[in-house]
C-alpha cells in the first residue's frame, strides 16, 4: 500500500542561514514521535494530500515542494494478526503559520526538534506498531546527515516558494 508523509521543517533564525528545526508529532497507537502521513486524497497531488496531513495532524501550514526527498517503508499489524507493508513517500513542508487549534490536536503532541533531535526522538520509543527503515528513492539506507544534506538540496531545488522570511 502506498501513501504520502510531509516533513514539516522551519528555520529559527533570519532565512535559511538560521538553524532547521523539525516539527514532529507523537503517533495516536503507541505516543512514538514520527512525522504526519496517511493516504492520498483522490483528486489530489500526492504533495498536496501530505500538506493537508501537516494541517490535520500536525496544526501546521506552509509551503510543501512537490519533489519527495525519499521514501520509507513500515509493516502495521491489523488487529486480526495481519500484516501490511506499506510505502511512505515524503514532501519536505517549510512550515510557515503554527495553528493553535486543529483537527487531531487532542489526540498528539507536536514539537520542533534540531536535526539530531528529530532523528534521536524518532528512534525511541517502542517499535510495536511500525518497524521502519529510511532510504532515499534509490532505495539507499540513509543517516541523519545525508538526510539534512537532501534536504537543504531539495529545498533549494524548489526556489522561492520555500524561502521563509
């Protein structure tokens, strides 16, 4: 099964030069902090259906790039027992207006992380509902500084609509 993810991001000081925060949100099953997704809403780009995921879970808004920085796979266990893999394709979102109220905001916890801190908060925590792994669209396992450096390059790739002032 396919579906679609964003990873909001926002700069803390003036433009790009400031430092990248991430925003993450703690999962509805097992409070694990992990980036908004679900499935793509028919009639809809796939970028656009995860920036309307950022808003409903996340209370976030802002421009999403429509090339995905990568992609990862997870298995989620069905109450009968069933397995599903599924594949999450990711959109990297420039966060521009946090909301003080949203859809899911009573079900999750949204906070910003430093790259490192995204990446460390995202490994803790129980594994029960998702086992995960990383890779870009070459299907290549990647590390926190691979992933900041994609990202700083895709950023860049989708010019101004990104730029945060």
């Amino acid at each position: 099964m396919r579906q679609i993810a964003v990873l909001p991001y926002r700069f803390a000081g003036v433009g790009k030069d400031g430092p990248t925060e991430i925003m993450l949100i703690t999962s509805r099953g097992t409070g694990r902090w992990v980036i908004p997704k679900g499935n793509p809403l028919t009639g809809m780009d796939r970028h656009a259906s995860a920036a309307v995921e950022a808003e409903e879970e996340a209370g976030v808004i802002g421009a999403v790039c429509p090339t995905s920085i990568g992609s990862y796979e997870y298995r989620k266990r069905r109450a009968n027992g069933a397995a599903i893999m599924y594949n999450v394709e990711v959109f990297p979102l420039a966060v521009t207006r946090e909301l003080s109220e949203w859809k899911e905001m009573d079900e999750r916890e949204r906070r910003g992380f430093t790259f490192d801190g995204a990446a460390g908060a995202a490994d803790s925590g129980p594994m029960e509902e998702e086992e995960a792994a990383s890779e870009d669209e070459n299907g290549d396992d990647q590390q926190p500084a691979d992933q900041r450096a994609r990202l700083c390059r895709t950023i860049d790739g989708c010019g101004p609509a990104l730029a945060l002032d």
